[in-house]
C-alpha cells in the first residue's frame, strides 16, 4: 500500500481547478446502459471508483474507453445481467446498475455491495422502490436477483432522501410504462445532473432537484449522447477547507458556489473570506479558524461527506465546536485518528465535541475511508512535522491526484510506496 508524507506549515497559494463530480460520474456511466451505441461522457475524475465503474460495465459486456477524462462507454454488445461480488465489494455504487439493468432487460443478479465502513446503508429503499414498479427479489449465496417482466409507474414515497434510491427508482421509472412520483425524493446537484442526461437521451422528467421528481415512463428507446459532469462540490469543499487549516490565498476553478451554500456559511463564519465569481471560488484564510457548529443533512444541509474536512479544521480553530452527524451513524470513527495528532475532540452518540488546540502535531495514522482520508491530509497541513497516512487506496476513490495539486499550491506532500516488509 502506499503512503502519503505531509509535513505541515506552509500556507497555500495558487489555483486548483476540481474535476467533474464523482458522485455523479459513477452514475452517469451506469446509466449509458439505457440506451444502445456510444455515450460520451466529459469531466469524468480518473479515480479508483470510476475506473471501477469501467470494469463493472465491460463486465456487462459494453466496451469502455479512457480519452483523459472523457469516457466513452459503448452498449452495442452489453447484454450481460450480472456484476460479479469482486467488484461490487470494491464500491457500493455499483448497485446503482440495478434500475438500469431492469429497464433494459427486465433481469438483474447484482452481488450485495461493499464500499466505506461509515455506517448502516441498506439498499432496502431502493427495493420497496423497485417493488412497487412490479419488480420480484429473491437472495442467493450474496448475490441480489431481481426479475420485472415489465416496469410500471408507481408512486414512491422515501422515508429518507436517499440519494442512490432516487437515482436508482429514477434510471428504472424513465422505461416503464406509465407515470411515476418519488416523494421525499434527494435533491443533490448530482441528481440533477443525472436527470438532465436522461432527458438529453429521450426521458421526461419534472421536477429533479426538488422533492417531489415526476418521471413519465416512455419504455425505452434512448439514445446515446454526450454529457458534461457536473463540478465537484465535495472536492471543492475539501479544497476550500484546506486553506482554511493551512491558510493562504487559492482560487478553485469550477467550483460552483450555489452547490456549496451551507458550506461555504460555515467556512466564512469560521473566518474565511470568500470570494464566488465566473472563474470559480476564491478563498483566503490569515488566521487560526474560530469555532462554529454544524449539523449534517441531506442536500441543501452541510454535506455528510464533508463533515471529517470540517473538523479537521475546527481541530485548530479558537474555541469550541459541536458537531452532529445525521446521516451516517458511525462517521466518527475516524476522530481516534484525528486525536492521535493532538487534537481534543470527544464524541457521544451522534454529536463530538471539538475542543480547538492552537497546533497539531505529526503522527502515523490511517486514512479510513475517501472523506476521513482526506480529513488526515487537511489536518497534517496544520500539523508540527511530517504526517504519515496509510491505506491512502480510500483516497485515490475519490479524489484524483490530491496529492499532486497540493503540492502544486506548495504544500509539502509526496506519497511512497509502503516497505514490502511493513505489516498489512
């Protein structure tokens, strides 16, 4: 495995430009299923997940291909059923190939996923969903089948804004017969996104971004398109935090700052100045951070997916910060890592108690998951000394490259592959 090695202290100054969403990109390709020949989709992140992605597709049969980060997936062939469970351990998202796979062919045998250890995320809102557009389930030996001999409109209620159950319901409803209602629906840029492709291919659909999406089922013939992913607001947001612990002066082309309201709120109140306009986000820092509380919730909230960054930089700030989870029940794991560098922060149930100390200091620690990864890196910035991180595979999920842009800005970060003799 490799490793990263950050050596704290030195402020941030530059440009970064962030990538398309992955959050979006991974289900965007998923959803080139719906329609035969070639979809072209740009600003895709060259990222673990999204290769992934790649594999999970050409095990389907379609033919994928890498041009920089643009990403042509081509279905001529693509008559597979089945994603096998060594690729779907390696990322969750994968299951989203699901409501795709349903709409095509009726028949899907998908292995139950993997991914982050952040907390209970059953895909049981996605089944009730499925469920009630006439699709059956059986389990056998780890692997999901489901059969539809044909989809039909429904409405859906959610009892939580689940993302990956909105996109799903959403990729199956647009070839169903029929109309459609998901209430309680997720209402993410990356929904959004993902609505705005299906209806370039052929789907109508009203309402994405809202909580009540309406899908009028048209029973399949899409077409292949070409598509643009959205910016990256959660690698804008870990950007932006990253001059908020180290300092500094960067400007994050394409970040787009109505996908990140709450955050940016948050950042400013803690004593960031930022700056929104046409090239992207400005953000400049001269001091310590001060406290701020905050609570994550689904979209517009504070991103769950941001939480870590954020208190790695309210392990610095002046004061102290309450945070509270909401979305995933255990995303605090990653605070024992946090601590091992000096930080003060206490958790309970779902809230933690950030106790702001004026300097961290360096210390080997691991990076859990893609956004607690990026937490370590954030907090060895601010750190005295040079800042070991291992398992740095959950990085490369999410974020393409962190470590080559960062030291683009000046910091100090270089990654190294791991003894063959260290312990696993």
């Amino acid at each position: 495995m490799d490793r990263l090695l950050v050596t704290g202290g030195t402020p941030l100054e530059g440009s970064v430009r962030v990538g398309g969403a992955k959050n979006s990109a991974l289900k965007l390709m998923a959803a080139a299923l719906l329609a035969e020949g070639e979809t072209v989709i740009e600003n895709v992140p060259r990222i673990a997940d999204c290769l992934t992605m790649g594999d999970v597709l050409a095990h389907l049969g379609a033919r994928v291909r890498w041009e920089g980060s643009t990403v042509t997936v081509d279905t001529s062939g693509a008559a597979g059923v089945e994603t096998p469970y060594e690729l779907v351990r390696r990322m969750r998202a994968s299951i989203v190939v699901l409501g795709p796979l349903l709409a095509r062919h009726g028949r899907a045998r998908v292995a139950m996923p993997g991914g982050c250890n952040i907390g209970s995320r059953q895909i049981d809102l996605h089944l009730k969903g499925f469920e009630r557009m006439g699709a059956e389930f059986t389990y056998d030996h780890g692997y999901l089948e489901a059969t539809a001999s044909s989809l039909h409109g429904a409405v859906i209620w959610l009892d939580f804004p689940s993302v990956g159950a909105t996109e799903n319901v959403l990729m199956a409803a647009v070839a169903a017969s029929g109309t459609t209602v998901i209430e309680n629906a997720a209402r993410e840029p990356e929904i959004q996104d993902l609505a705005g492709m299906l209806v370039e291919m052929g789907a109508k659909i009203e309402g994405a971004g809202t909580t009540t999406v309406e899908i009028e089922g048209t029973g399949g013939g899409f077409e292949p398109v070409r598509h643009r992913v959205v910016p990256d607001r959660i690698e804008s947001g870990t950007f932006a935090m990253a001059v908020c612990v180290a300092g500094g002066n960067v400007m994050i082309e394409g970040a787009r700052s109505d996908h990140l309201e709450m955050v940016l709120d948050k950042l400013s109140d803690a004593g960031a100045d930022i700056q929104p306009g046409d090239r992207g986000l400005s953000v400049k820092m001269a001091d310590r951070p001060v406290s701020v509380d905050f609570v994550t919730l689904p979209y517009p909230g504070f991103p769950t997916d941001l939480q870590p960054q954020m208190m790695a930089v309210l392990s610095t700030a002046r004061g102290t910060s309450i945070a509270t989870e909401n979305v995933f029940e255990s995303r605090f794991m990653f605070v024992d890592e946090l601590n091992r560098m000096g930080a003060d922060i206490r958790t309970e149930g779902h809230h933690a108690v950030i106790r702001g100390v004026e300097r961290l200091s360096a210390a080997p620690v691991r990076a859990l998951d893609i956004r607690a990864g990026a937490a370590m890196v954030i907090a060895a910035l601010a750190a005295d000394g040079t800042t070991e991180i291992s398992d740095v595979h959950f990085i490369d999920r999410g974020y393409e490259d962190l470590e080559g842009r960062l030291s683009a800005l000046g910091a100090e970060v270089r990654r190294e592959a791991a003894s063959p003799d260290a312990p696993a």
